[in-house]
C-alpha cells in the first residue's frame, strides 16, 4: 500500500450516557482528492508533518500514489492522474491542505474508477488526453512569471520509444522560490516535457510507471540528472532505460517482497526541498544510479520495502527495510546481514478473527518536509516475527487498527487498536511487542527515546497550579503503546466519565469521551493537597469482548510547581506551530502493568490455576516514592462478588498473583480483576477491569 503513513488523530462526538456512539463521519484532519483517495494528516509535536494515504482503489494503477513536496505545497497524485496534469486535471486539486474536508466522497470514488478506465483506453492508444473525460480540453502550461531560459527534459520511455507519458520534474538547487509548485512538473509529449527557468543551477527526474493489460503496476522507474547548470536554453536526458538498479534485498531468510518504494529529496541551499516519493506494491522499481555527488544543496534518497515469508508452516516473517544515501544514488542491491537489523517477536490480540491494518513508519532527520509509513492489511490475531532496519538516524513509530470501515461518505476509518511512540532499534536487538495484549487500561504517553529527536507530551503534569490530563483509555501493557480510547463506530456503545476532586471536594466532573482521550486543564487551589482523579471507560460492540469496562482511581499528593523543567523528549504541550514547552512538571499518579499467564493471542487462558504478574509504577519523570504494596482480586461474575487473590511481592514494584479459575461448558467465562496499589508519599491507585480475560476449558 502508499507509503507515507501517519498516526491517526482524530476528533469524535460527545458522548452522554451509554448508548449507541453517534457517527463521527471522517476524522477532522482527513481530506478527499478528486479521485476519492483519503490523505490523513497529523502533525508531529517536533512539528514535522506526518501524512497516511487510503487508496481508494484496491489494486491496479489506480492504488498507486505520487507524493510530492513542491514549492512548499504538498500533493498526493494517483498514477492515474498524472498524465492528465496539465491536459484537464490541475495539480493545485490534489494539494492535501486545500482540499475540503466534507466534500463528497462516493461522487469522488466514481471520479476515480473514470478516471482509472479513461487511463487505460489511453494508454492502449498511446496518448493521453482530448478524449472522453478531457474531451475539448486543451493542454495548459504553468505561467511564466519571469525571464526564463528553455529546458528541454527529453526521454524514451521504458519501451525505448520516445515518451508518450510519465513525468518530468525539475528544481532549482540555488534558490528554490525561484520556479512555483506548478513550474515544476510537467508530462512527456512525443519524448519531450518543457520548463521555462531563469539562469542557474538545477536538477531533473523522469518517473515512468508502467502496467500492464489489467492495469495492474509492473514497473516504476527513477531517472535522475542530479544536477546541471543552466546559463542558455538547455536539453537534458532522462530516458527510463537508463534506470537500470532494480531494488533489491538479499535478505537473510527466504522472502518475498510485498510493498515496495522509493524516495528521492533535492534540496536547495535555500528554500524547501522537492520531494518525489513512490510506492508500488509488489511491483520492482529500477533507479538510475549517480556517482558524482551533488555540489550545490542536497541530494537523499532511500528504498523502502516490506518483504514476507511465502505461506509455511511455524512463524509467519517479514522485513521492513530502507537504506539512506546521501549526495549521490547508489546501486540499488543490499546485502542485508541478520547483525544490522533488530528482531521483533511481535504478538497481535484479539478475541476475534479479524483483518486489521499495521503501520510501521521509518523517517530520517533530513526529511524535513515530513514523511511517514507503510500500512498493510494484517490478519488477528497472529504471531510473527518482524526484521526491521537499524540505526541511529533512522527514527520509527506505527500502529495497529483492531479492524477498519467504510463508513457514511464513503471515508475509511480505523478502530480498536494502539498507536506508538517515537523510537530506535538497534542493530542486532532482539525485543518483545505486545499490541492489543489484555487486559486493556488508561494509560498516557510515554517517550522511548532520551532525546529531544521527538517530543512526547507528559500525560498528567502541573504548571503553577495549572493541572493538565491527557490519558487514553483502552490502552495495552506494552510501554510506548497508547490506544484508540473512545473512538468508535455508530453501533458500538462507547463512553466514560471523569471526576478529579482536592481534598475531598469535586472540582470538576464531566462527560471524559468527548475526544479520542481524556484531555482537560484545570486550576487548582495553589496550597499542598491531595488529588484524587477517577476514569471510567465503557466499550461496546460486535468486535470489543474483552476489557470491556474499567474504572481508575488514582490518588496523590501535589503543590504548586515552580522552576520546574520536563527531562528528554517529554513535553508539557506542543502548541501548533509553536516551539513545544517543558516549563512544567510530571505528577506522581501510579502506573499499572499486567501479563497474564499463559495468555494466547486470542485472549484466551485455560480453564485452572491462574497467575498475573503485575508491575506497579509512576509516570515517566515524576517523582518516584518506593511501592508499599499491592493486591489482587478476581471476580467469575462480571464483578457481581469478588474474591482476593494470593499476592506476593517480588521487590521493585513487581508482584504476582494467583487463583484458580474454572468455568463449565464449552464457552468457558470471563475474569474481571481489580488491583490496588500504594507509595510511600500517599499515593494510590484502584483500577476494576471488567472481562479482563477469557477463561476456556
């Protein structure tokens, strides 16, 4: 699927007492091309933008989409429009931050399958535009705004033929204001695409995409002059046939690839970079390899590529791998050695059969203009084991939906699953991920790196006397790992309260699902005092069994904060388009952490002696008061009785707890827990988790 893959954020309706959840429609950052492809956007708190592409196609040419970073703008064009730029079709409408949130999707769907059938009956004509759809419409040309030279980018296309279709780019590396975003790009006609530029230094790439009788990519090819100089009216060749490194990755075990990408970035010495990104599927892509590097700004490109195991018996596998090259474009065959990569023994729950979808989303320091990810669709639950490319410049971050739909409007959205945070691998780590492991709990963010390469907000924090909460119900156990909180369909029931009181007294009480998570400030009284914050979460639907209901207590003692500074990546708010802050400080609320015995990936544990591990800790960077204690109960009857649990402490918050639990019948039943904890400076927590499990004969 396309590359550039963000985390979803996304704003729902308030919700009032249980009841059915009212249609939220597309998330508030998710805009519709022309074409009905969705792009969600979301930017990180470094303040960098991340971008998630749902082809509305789901297979062929049509599927396949072009990012593109020009003069400042960003666009995201489907394969099949862009031999239509310029000949009916504007680039302008596939910019991502002026297309309209609420127009309609399904009449823009039916735009797309037009379009896709128009593309193929030209292209089995050999020329494209004038006909049909563009009928009466004739080719534009950007505007010249100043003096300009004539550049010629002249090419055959990958059948040696002179090109009929592709595109053509080209970008000042002196000063890149100097040509706008529609100056830029251009589309082959008998071999040629002209630019007119003003005198200076330059680069220029062809992209050829090729298919065949279904429609269905066989081929994208890079071909690149990296740079040239422009004092008079200039012809450069870019021919596809010079493409010929074919992407490949020699991998360790057997694999097979299954999404495969480039990415080429031309940066000026001033102005913002040009960026072509492409994913094709499984399709190989070829790329012109350079070897003189690039004297005038900047010149990064990198394949990324998930390759999998073909279908055996044992362990499903894959790779996710991308490799950077900076100021020149290498040959494009890695040997890649076990020794360079990290080993993720991944486990996805779930207590039904379903297809979700994983993102795992790799970007470099130089991608300055954003980036993202690739997503997949991925059958529940599984085990699978996942090599994934190492280093200390390359940052990664991803997510898990439970499951997807299409819902009123025609718009894709994603629930039931996590999101992570920001974080490296190490070359020849080897690590557990747990992604939707019950039982499911609030949880807030925590930070996987001790920089500030990325920022974190601090979930709950103090300014002066200036509390803020930002915590995500239906969060897993996994460290970095936050959930999709109460964000739901139009069946499922979903919802909660919240109540935060000082000293006794409530000071605030209200409805906590009116967003994806609790999120709320609140002043309070600047003396000492004890807080006390109680969550309550419900879920339910068709696909939510487990870790239906939770109720959170947690208690602690806080002052006013002064002076105070945020360590390493966490930060108290990320503001759009302001510098984030870390004038404020971590507020001691305990943490719980659960493992279960014996938990299969469906969520299920036989009928018998049970045993729960449980880690008791603080928020990340709050003061930390050594744990005086914890306990365990169980309940076989949705929380109708409970019975205590043996608990033995382990030392450094760690305990385990263990009870029997049998139920007759096939179907087997349900363990609900509650657990309490407690610190040496008087904080507390009390956390009920209805269903937290299934028990099975």
């Amino acid at each position: 699927m396309r590359k550039l893959l963000s985390l979803v954020t996304v704003g729902i309706a308030v919700f009032a007492a249980p009841q059915a959840v009212a249609d939220p429609g597309p998330p508030a950052n998710t805009v519709l091309l022309p074409t009905g492809d969705e792009v969600v956007l979301r930017t990180a708190p470094d303040g960098r933008e991340l971008t998630e592409v749902r082809p509305a196609a789901a297979k062929g040419v049509a599927a396949t989409l072009v990012h593109l970073r020009l003069g400042g703008r960003a666009f995201e064009v489907p394969a099949t429009a862009l031999p239509y730029l310029g000949r009916g079709l504007n680039l302008a409408d596939f910019d991502i931050h002026t297309r309209p949130t609420t127009a309609d999707a399904k009449a823009a769907k039916e735009f797309g399958k037009a379009l896709a059938k128009q593309y193929a009956e030209d292209r089995a004509r050999g020329s494209f535009g004038g006909q049909g759809l563009f009928a009466g419409k004739a080719p534009q040309r950007a505007e010249v705004k100043s003096p300009m030279r004539t550049v010629s980018l002249d090419a055959q296309g990958p059948d040696g033929k002179p090109a009929n279709e592709g595109v053509a780019f080209l970008y000042n590396v002196d000063n890149a204001g100097l040509l706008d975003f529609d100056e830029q790009v251009n589309y082959f006609d008998g071999g040629t695409a002209k630019f007119s530029a003003p005198d200076g230094h330059y680069s220029a790439l062809g992209l050829f995409i090729s298919t065949d009788a279904d429609d269905n990519v066989t081929g994208v090819r890079f071909v690149s002059q990296p740079e040239f100089a422009v004092t008079a009216d200039t012809t450069v060749r870019v021919d596809a046939p010079r493409a010929t490194s074919k992407v490949d990755w020699v991998t360790p075990r057997p694999s097979l690839p299954a999404d495969n990408g480039f990415y080429f970035r031309r940066a000026a010495r001033v102005g913002t970079g040009q960026v072509v990104d492409v994913s094709a599927g499984p399709a190989p892509i070829w790329v012109a390899p350079s070897a003189r590097p690039v004297r005038v700004g900047e010149l990064q490109t990198y394949p990324h590529s998930r390759l999998i195991s073909a279908p055996a018996p044992g362990v499903p596998y894959e790779y996710q791998l991308q490799k950077a090259a900076i100021g020149v474009i290498p040959q494009q065959r890695y040997v890649v050695k076990a020794s360079d990569l990290a080993t993720v023994n991944a486990s996805y729950y779930s207590e039904f059969g379903l297809t979700g979808i994983r993102q795992r989303a790799g970007m470099y320091p130089f991608q300055k203009e954003g980036g993202g990810g690739g997503s997949h669709p991925i059958t529940l639950p599984r085990k699978q084991t996942e090599y994934v490319s190492t280093g200390t410049d390359l940052g990664w971050f991803g997510g898990l939906a439970k499951y997807s739909v299409t819902g009123s409007g025609g718009f894709q959205a994603w629930y039931g699953g996590q999101y992570e945070s920001w974080h490296y691998y190490r070359a020849g780590q080897t690590l557990t991920e747990d992604w939707n492991k019950f039982p499911l709990h609030p949880a807030g963010a925590f930070s996987l790196v001790d920089d500030s390469s990325n920022f974190t907000i601090a979930p709950v924090t103090r300014d002066g006397d200036l509390l803020r909460v930002e915590l995500t119900p239906f969060s897993d156990n996994q460290p970095g790992h936050t959930g999709m909180g109460f964000y739901g369909e139009p069946r499922d029931g979903i919802g909660g309260s919240y109540r935060l009181t000082q000293d006794g007294t409530t000071i605030v009480e209200e409805n906590a699902a009116r967003g994806v998570d609790l999120r709320f400030d609140q002043n309070l009284d600047p003396k000492p005092s004890t807080l006390k914050l109680t969550l309550d979460a419900y879920r339910y639907g068709p696909n939510y069994a487990l870790s239906t209901d939770t109720r959170t207590e947690w208690t602690w003692p806080s002052k006013h904060v002064e002076g105070a500074t945020l360590p390493g990546s966490l930060v108290c708010t990320s503001p759009k388009g302001q510098p984030p802050s870390r004038a404020c400080a971590a507020e001691p609320l305990l943490t719980l952490g659960y493992a279960v015995g014996g938990l299969g990936v469906d969520g299920r544990v036989p009928n018998g002696p049970q045993s729960l591990d449980l880690t008791v800790g603080h928020l990340q960077s709050a003061s930390a008061s050594p744990i005086t204690g914890a306990t365990v109960q169980f309940s076989l009857d949705d929380g109708a009785t409970w019975q205590d649990a043996a608990t033995t402490a382990r030392g450094e918050g760690k305990f385990t707890a263990a009870f029997a639990a049998s139920f007759p019948g096939f179907n087997g039943g349900h363990v609900s827990l509650k657990v309490t904890a407690a610190d040496a400076a008087g904080g507390a927590i009390e956390e009920t988790v209805t269903r937290a499990y299934k028990v099975l004969s």
